[in-house]
C-alpha cells in the first residue's frame, strides 16, 4: 500500500475502534445505572437495546447515502454526530437524556462501519481489498476486547457517566480522513427512501417496547411495519430490496444470522447483572471475567476464516453452535460458582461465534447473483444488528418473570438467570435445524441446474 493508503486505513481502523467500543462499554455499566437510576431491568435494556436499533439502521441508511453523497462528507457528518450525543450523554442529569444521548451515539457511529466497507471497496484494489479489511476485523476485535475491561475501570473508579466521553476521541481521525479520501462529486439522479426507513425503526422499536412496556405499542408496531412493506413494494428505490427475501435459502440465512447474533448479545447483557448479583462483583472486576475471552477472540479470530475455507462454512458452524450450546447450558448450571468459570465458558461462546461469523458471512452470499452482493450484504449486515438489538430486550423481560427452576444440575437460587441461558441453548439448537434446511434447498437448487443444463441442445 501507498503511504496515503496506510494513513487513510490506520484512520478508519482508529475511527472503527471507538465505535465499536461504545457499543459494548455499556454493558458492564448496565448494574450501575439501574442502581442510580432505580430501574427494572427492562428499563436499563434500553441503553443497549436504544442503541442497537438505531445502529441497525444506521448502517444500511449510510451505505445507501454513499452512492449519493461523497463518503468523506458522510464520514465527517457520523463522527461529528457521534461526539455530538457523546458530549451531550456526559452532561445527561436525567434517564430519558442518558437514552437520547445513546440514540444520537448510535446515529453518527453507524457512519463507522458501513462506510469502512464501501472505502476498502471502493478505493482499494481487489488485491488489496481483503487486507483492508483484515485491519478492520481485527480493530472489531480489539475493540470488543478491550471495552469490557475499559468500561470496568472507567465505571468503578470515575463512573459511567465518563463512559461518555471516551468516543469523542474519534475525533482526532478526522483530519487525517479529510487529508486520505479521495475528493467526489455528488451523484445525480439518485433517491433515497428516508419514509421506509423512519417506518422500520420506528416499527421495530415499538414492537420491542410492546414486550416491555405497554401492548399498545406492539399494535403501533405492527401497523408501523404493514406501512413500511406497503412502503417498500412501491418506492422505486427501495430501503429493503423485495425481491432478495423471495430467496429461499437467502431468507433463511438471515434468520440463522439474526438467531446467532441474538443469543450473544443476550449473554452479553445477562453476565454483568448475573456477576453482580450472584457474585457481588464491582463493575471492574465484572471487565476482567469478560476480558479474556474478548482477547482470545481477537487473537484466534482470524483462523477461523482459513478453517471455513478448508472444512465447508456449514461444518465449521454445526460444530460452533454446539460448543456455544454446551456453553450456555455450562453457564445456566454453574451460576453463583467462581467467577473464573465464567470467565472459561464466556470465552467458549466468544471464540464459538468468531467462527459462526466468518462462516456465516461466506455462506450468505453463496445463494446470491454477483449483481445482488452489495444490497444482499447490506440486508444481513441489518438482520445481524436487529438480533442484537432484540436479545436484551426479550431477555430482560424474561428476567422479570421470575421463573421457577428448570435446570435440575443447578443449586443456585438464580432461576431466571440459568432459565435465561437454557433458552439460549434452545435458540442456538434451532439455527442447525433452520441450516440443515438451506443444505437442501441449495443441493436441491444445484441439481435442478445440473439436469436443465443436461437437458439444453447441444
């Protein structure tokens, strides 16, 4: 690469990092706030749960912005965004300001990662593009790896409130982005439809408030996404493609995705509140059992790829499913044990889903013509943040139902956190299922081609 190339990759990476970062600081810091603010918790869901949503959307919004707007000026509008709902949660006195804070965080850090995409893309060569993205995945990594342990220090020993403020130094990326992205006109011609995508934000966070809140909002929320399909089907530029969802085995692909990606970011939110409850721990010891596995990941997450390469993507996640399973249904056994074992079987999970996620992002675009990549990425970009999103909805909603027993091995009176991660294996289980029916669709889809092609004159 030019010594321009490397100054813009080292910049996004920088960027990238602190996105990512904000995405999973709050979670150890969930315990805290709930105790100052005195909240449920289905009421603290919402600083990830808030966050998550907006950053669905968010990142398929941008990527569809970039072929109308030029990227370094959508990179500049993000990142200041960004710092913008930063500075103001920092300043935020009240709960209801704490969560607008998080959705003007979500809105700009979205920007990140979508256009990181479409730079490696766009303005790297293909024998380049993979390396670019190397970097990217691994910043990914680190950012999850450190957060956790981060936001444990900042919570304990600062508070968390100052969790707020650790993004604005993103902003030191900016001028050398401004300096490395190469200068674009504004597309012509081009539309946007803004009303699907206010439709299917506003639809999916009233369902979520529906389960958590009031059935009145899950009514909104059906009716606000009948409007957003009835939107969709006649715009012209759709902000979801219909005709990629009438593909069998794409369809069901995202389905595994949003599943998967569900039950990490429900584990993700349960363990800090589970590690103070059953543990007592403080928000900087909660950081340290979540650290190694994060680390490990970032270490060992590259390999995962070349396995995929060399086994098939579907063997590679029939195998991580069942050890993310063995783990969660470890976790529901062993609540109220050593810390340490946490800390082993959460890096289980964490190493499990690397391996689901490079698998899975190769197997998507399997069923996929070369023409449908890009909108069919995008589409299981957006389907992986919604399962993220709704994981600690439904699972802090689960956790005030209180529950009685169901795991037999378990001593610990912590029902409804060890019910919470048997559900969890039962959901991880279901994605081999919803799998093994894309095999057969696609072997049968091969074979149909196969016996056309042998049946064509020569």
């Amino acid at each position: 690469m030019t010594s321009q190339q490397t100054k813009l990759v080292f910049s996004l990476c920088f960027a990238v990092l602190f996105a990512v970062m904000s995405g999973t600081m709050f979670n150890v810091a969930l315990p805290q706030i709930a105790k100052d603010y005195s909240l449920l918790p289905t009421q603290v869901s919402w600083v990830v749960v808030g966050y998550g949503v907006i950053f669905a959307i968010g990142s398929v919004t941008y990527g569809k912005l970039a072929d109308l707007f030029p990227v370094r000026r959508l990179i500049v509008v993000g990142l200041s965004i960004f710092c913008l709902g930063s500075i103001c949660g920092f300043f935020a006195g009240h709960y209801g300001f704490v969560i607008a804070a998080r959705l003007i965080q979500a809105s700009g850090a979205a920007a990140v990662p979508a256009l990181s995409m479409i730079v490696a893309t766009k303005y790297f060569p293909p024998e380049k593009r993979g390396h670019v993205l190397g970097y990217v995945s691994s910043t990914v990594a680190l950012g999850m790896g450190v957060g956790p342990i981060l936001s444990g220090l900042v919570t304990q020993f600062l508070g968390w409130s100052y969790l707020f403020l650790i993004p604005v130094i993103s902003l030191f990326a900016l001028p050398l982005l401004q300096k490395t992205l190469p200068a674009e006109k504004p597309a012509s011609g081009g539309s946007f439809d803004a009303l699907g995508a206010v439709l299917l934000a506003s639809g999916i966070a009233s369902l979520l408030l529906g389960l958590n809140v009031s059935g009145w909002f899950f009514l909104a929320g059906v009716i606000l996404l009948a409007l957003f399909v009835v939107q969709i089907r006649r715009s012209p530029s759709p902000f979801v493609q219909v005709r990629l969802l009438a593909n069998k085995p794409y369809r069901l692909l995202l389905f595994i995705g949003m599943l998967l990606y569900f039950c990490l970011s429900s584990a993700l939110f349960l363990l800090p509140l589970l590690l103070k409850e059953a543990n007592g721990l403080q928000a900087g010891s909660i950081g340290l059992v979540l650290f190694p596995g994060a680390i490990l990941t970032a270490i060992l997450g590259s390999h995962f790829g070349k396995l995929s390469d060399r086994f098939g993507s579907p063997a590679i996640m029939r195998g991580a499913v069942l050890v993310m399973s063995l783990a969660f249904a470890a976790l529901s056994t062993i609540i109220g044990f050593s810390p340490v074992w946490i800390g082993v079987f959460i890096a289980f999970v964490n190493l499990s889903f690397s391996a689901i996620q490079s698998s899975l992002g190769s197997y998507v675009s399997r069923p996929l013509d070369r023409s449908e990549m890009g909108v069919g990425m995008g589409l299981f970009n957006l389907s992986t943040f919604l399962g993220n999103a709704i994981g600690p909805a439904l699972a802090s909603r689960f956790l005030e139902l209180e529950t009685a027993r169901w795991n037999l091995l378990t001593t610990s009176p912590y029902h409804s956190f060890s019910n919470a991660f048997l559900l969890l294996v039962a959901v991880a289980l279901s994605s081999l299922l919803v799998l093994a029916i894309v095999q057969l669709h696609m072997r049968g889809g091969k074979r149909a081609a196969r016996q056309q092609k042998e049946t064509l004159p020569t």
